[in-house]
C-alpha cells in the first residue's frame, strides 16, 4: 500500500521491470528526452511516445481514451507549458491553464485505468519569494509567491496536492519531484521565452559570430540561481521512480548556485565571445535566490554529478552540433 505519512517507503520494484509499459509525456522536450536516453541506456524497452501533435493532453477525451487502449504501467509526467521569466509573465493564463488541464487530465486518467505508480514534475517555483535558503520542503505554502511566475507556480503546488489527495483517499502511489532550474541538450533556444542559459548561449553565439561589441542580458545580473544538468535530473527521476513512495514532494537540486552576472560571465567563456555585457535592468530580476536544499534526496541516496562547467560545455558542443549546424 501506498505511504500516506510523508515517511520514505521505498518500493524498488520499478528496476526490475525493464519491459513494463511507462509513459513518458513530453518526451520531445528538454527533460522528456533525457528521461528517454536514461531509460533506454537503463535497458527499459517498453515507453509509450506521443507527441503534442499526436496526443493534445489539454484534450480530457483524448487523454482518456489513450489511456484506456495503451494502459501504462507507470508514468512519468514531463510535459508542460514551460519558460522562462518574460514568457511566464507575458502568458499567465496559458501557464496556468495549459498546466492545470495537462496534469489533470494525466493525472485522473492514470490512476482511473490502473497506473501502478506516476510522477509529477514540478518547479523550484513553487516556494515563496522569500523562502529561507537553502529551501527546503517544508517551505511550500508558508509565503507569498515571485510575481512573474505565480500562475505557472500556482498549477505546479495543484499538481503536487492532487498526487498527495489521490495518494490519501485511493492509496495511489503519486509522486512529485521539484527540479532546480535545468539545462542541457533539446533546451528551448527562444530569444525571448526561453531560460537564462540557453538565452545567453544562443545571444553570446550570435554576438560572436556577428563580431558585435556587446551583448545585452536582462536585470541587475544580482540574482541567484541554482543550475542542474538535465541528464542529472533524469538520473533522479529514474531514482525516485525506484526508490520514493512518500507522501511528500521532493526538491532535485545541484546545491551550486551562482549570480546570473557570473553565469553571464560562464556562458561568455565557454562560448569564447570576447565583448563586453550590458545590463537591461527595464527587464525583471524575478525571485533574489532560490537554492533548494537538497538534503531529503541526499539522504536517500542520490546526488548530482555534472559539474556547471562540464555541463555547458556539453550543451554548447550540442547547440553547435543540433541548432547551428542544422541552420545552415
Ligand atoms: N526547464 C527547466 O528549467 C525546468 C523544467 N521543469 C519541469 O520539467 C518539465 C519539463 O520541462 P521542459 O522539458 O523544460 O519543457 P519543454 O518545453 O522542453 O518540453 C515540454 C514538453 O511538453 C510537451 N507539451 C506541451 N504541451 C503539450 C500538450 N498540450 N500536449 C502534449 N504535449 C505537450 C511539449 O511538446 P511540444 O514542444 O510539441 O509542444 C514538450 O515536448 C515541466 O513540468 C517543467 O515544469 C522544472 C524545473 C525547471
Ligand atoms: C525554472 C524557472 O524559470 C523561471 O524563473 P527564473 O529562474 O527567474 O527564470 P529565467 O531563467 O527566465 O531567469 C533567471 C534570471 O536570469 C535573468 N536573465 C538575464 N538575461 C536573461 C535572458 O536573456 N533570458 C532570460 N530568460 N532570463 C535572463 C532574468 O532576468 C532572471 O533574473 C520561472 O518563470 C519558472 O519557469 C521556473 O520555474
């Protein structure tokens, strides 16, 4: 039976089932797509794919019917309306609305035909703006929420509660991870919508390839973030899956946080763009620090290990290799 107490029960049962049927929803995108290349290199041989084209999970109906032919044994939930800071604030209604009926129509529908465990994805987003750092836990709902992201926020903290509602009154073993911001190969590289990271590689690329003088990047440059590789996250969901049947959410964190002006200065190297920086500060700086603590995951036996640096490396080698490349 699934544990209802927030205790850590772990089942181990999910590594031994190489061939059962797992869903992973978004599998196109950046977390999707690592969860897929970490099953498969695990030796899993049997996901269900579907792509936005081919199943709208916004569509109850259509969600349900895919659920009742293809009946899943697990499910992994990585598909979203994501962004960064500019599109959260410029579509709140689609974050909050494409979310909430993504992971309700996934989440209903997994357990009604019989999912044997699922997991949620949720967002370091979810605590307060002033959160005490390192964030942990228990943080969730003590605090007002970052303005910019409060609607994407507001459907990820519903997503963990209807994993624990459903955990409580129908023993149903749903579990939400909270990744840390992420990074890695299949980002989104959108000058506008996008994540800092892939932001910046993509206008530090640009700006070099240009022989522009400077490059332009949004805010005071003071905040704080935590950065972890997607690969990384994929290895912890893989691990929760395996390992996590407790009531409450678990952070998924680096534990490496670093200013956006000395992540600027990171991507600037790695990228080898030899300009100057110029600060728009009429964009937003968002949330002043948001490290998780990472303490739970740790107990229970997982910890990160690609380093920042070796992390954008990789990223840029890809970015030439798929992004640039292909343009041209
Ligand atoms: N990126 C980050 O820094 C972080 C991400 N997360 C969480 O990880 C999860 C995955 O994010 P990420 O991989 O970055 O996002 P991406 O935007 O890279 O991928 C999202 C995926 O969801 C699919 N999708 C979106 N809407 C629908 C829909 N209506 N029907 C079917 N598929 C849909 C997309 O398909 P298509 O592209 O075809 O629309 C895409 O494959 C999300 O829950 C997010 O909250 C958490 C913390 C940080
Ligand atoms: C993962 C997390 O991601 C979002 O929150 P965020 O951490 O604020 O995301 P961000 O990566 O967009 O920005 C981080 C910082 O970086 C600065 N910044 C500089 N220059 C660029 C730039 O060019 N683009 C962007 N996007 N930011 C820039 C920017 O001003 C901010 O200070 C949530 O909305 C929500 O989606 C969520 O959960």
């Amino acid at each position: 039976m699934a544990d209802t107490t927030g205790s850590e029960m772990k089942s181990g049962s999910f590594m031994s089932e190489k061939s059962a049927k797992i869903f992973v929803a978004g599998h196109r995108g950046l977390v999707g797509s690592a969860i897929v290349r970490k099953l498969h290199d695990q030796g899993f041989t049997n996901l269900v794919l579907r792509t936005h084209s081919e199943l709208d999970l916004t569509s109850q109906s259509d969600v349900e019917s895919f659920f009742a032919t293809e009946k899943p044994v697990y499910v992994i939930l990585a598909a979203a309306k994501v962004g960064g800071i500019h599109a959260n604030n410029t579509y709140p209604a689609d974050f909050i609305g494409v979310n909430l009926q993504i992971q309700t129509n996934v989440i209903h529908s997994a357990y009604k035909h019989g999912v044997k465990k699922l997991l949620f994805l949720g967002s370091s987003c979810i605590y307060p703006k002033f959160a005490p750092q390192p964030i942990p836990e228990s943080a969730l709902l003590t605090g007002p929420l970052e303005p910019t992201n409060e609607w994407y926020a507001i459907a990820k903290i519903a997503g963990i509660k209807m994993c624990q509602a459903y955990r409580l009154q129908h023993q149903w073993d749903a579990i939400s991870g909270m990744p840390t911001n992420l990074y890695g190969q299949n980002d989104n590289f959108h000058p506008e919508n996008s994540h800092v990271l892939p932001a910046l590689m993509r206008r530090f690329h640009e700006a070099k390839a240009n022989n522009a003088d400077e490059v332009v990047v949004w805010g005071s440059g003071s905040p704080l973030r935590e950065f972890l590789h997607v690969d990384d996250l994929a290895d912890a969901c893989v691990f929760l899956m395996d390992q996590y049947s407790g009531f409450e959410h678990v952070n998924v964190g680096s534990g490496v946080e670093v200013t956006i002006k000395e992540l600027a200065e990171l991507v600037k190297e790695v990228v080898g763009f030899k300009g100057k920086l110029v600060w728009d500060c009429t964009k937003p700086d968002g949330t002043p620090r948001k490290l998780m603590d990472n303490s739970k995951l740790a107990s229970l036996g997982w910890t990160p290990k690609i380093s920042l640096k070796d992390g954008l490396s990789q990223t840029y080698e890809w970015y030439l290799e798929n992004v640039v490349q292909q343009k041209q």
